[in-house]
C-alpha cells in the first residue's frame, strides 16, 4: 500500500481507479485497508473541491 494525499484531478482519477480495482475487497485484509484508508482520502478531496451546500429552507 503506498497512499497518498489527492492534490490534483489526475490524483483523483488514479485513486478512483485503484478504488474501482479492489473494491470487493475483504475487511481485515491488505487490499481492505488500503480500501478504507483510499475512501477516506477521496472523501476528503471531494469534499474540498466538490462541496454540496445545505439546502436552504
């Protein structure tokens, strides 16, 4: 596993690609770790660039 932080759109895409790779990985396994630890780091690169404003009332 050699992860790191999402800088750029091209980091991006590589990191959904790889997500797309092992994503029926088992939990507890190495590809299952590295399937948390990459969400997470997605997630936050989404949520930076990509934020979804509360809808207003």
């Amino acid at each position: 596993m050699n992860l790191q932080s999402i800088k750029t759109e091209q980091d991006y895409n590589q990191a959904l690609q790889r997500l797309e790779d092992i994503f029926d990985a088992k939990p507890d396994t190495k590809d299952g770790d590295e399937l948390e630890a990459l969400a997470n780091l997605i997630e936050e690169y989404e949520n930076e660039n990509f934020p979804i404003e509360a809808p207003n009332d």
